[in-house]
C-alpha cells in the first residue's frame, strides 16, 4: 500500500497519480526505477515528492 504525502489530501494524491499514470503511458520518462506497472510506478512518484503540484513548483524566469 502507498501512502500519499502528508501536505496532499487523498482525493489530490488519487487525481496527481492518475495525470502522472496517463503521462507515463503517453511515453513520458519515469523519474524512478521502477518493475512495478504504470498506476503504481505513478504513485510512487507522487508519493515520494517527484511529481508536485503546479502550485507547489518553481517557477524559473529567463533572464535576458
């Protein structure tokens, strides 16, 4: 069993793992290693702080 981080409600983790899912089918990269299949390598991720939220990211400004 996978348990969600702490700062995300369980309805957040399920919605996060189920984009990242999608993503991972479409041919996106995983960011772990992983033998596990798709869903669970997904929340994996999300879990383990690979995957954040568009709030919680960084924004990065080029500088001209």
């Amino acid at each position: 069993m996978i348990y969600g981080p702490t700062q995300l409600g369980v309805f957040e983790f399920v919605v996060m793992s189920g984009l990242r899912a999608a993503q991972l089918m479409r041919g996106c990269t995983p960011r772990i290693e992983s033998g596990h299949k798709v869903i669970m390598t997904a929340q994996i991720e999300v879990a383990s702080g690979k995957i954040l939220r568009a709030a919680d990211a960084p924004v990065v400004t080029g500088e001209r």
